[in-house]
C-alpha cells in the first residue's frame, strides 16, 4: 500500500488547480506557493521529483529508478 501526493510549485494556486486539470491529477496535492517551503525543506530541485517515505515519513529513496521503486 502507498500514498501518493503532488506538491505543486505555481506560484499562484489558480495556476495549480489549472495544471492539475490539464494534465488529469485526481490525487491529493499541495501548494507550495511563494513560500517554497516544502520545496527548501525537502530539497526538490527539479520537477518532477520522486520521494519515497516510509511509515514514519522519513526520506528513503530520492528519484528512485523504476526497478527500485518496484521493490520497495
């Protein structure tokens, strides 16, 4: 079982809800807007990035290739 969710870095929230449309994102997302606060935090420096969390949230895999992904 797994969770996904978009972190979205429009700077204007109508920008985000217009994106996720565009491109069919039914998931969970959250803006990041001006602040950039998620994207600091957890060191997003290209779109899109890939984290894997395990069960206490912590970062186990960054752009993890697809083998990878399927083993965990």
């Amino acid at each position: 079982p797994f969770a996904l969710l978009g972190i979205c870095g429009d700077e204007v929230a109508e920008e985000a809800r217009k994106t996720a449309e565009e491109h069919g994102m039914h998931w969970p997302s959250w803006f990041d807007g001006k602040s950039r606060a998620i994207v600091r935090d957890w060191n997003v420096t290209s779109w899109p990035t890939v984290l894997l969390l395990d069960a206490r949230g912590r970062i186990v895999a960054k752009n993890p290739r697809h083998d990878v992904l399927e083993a965990k």
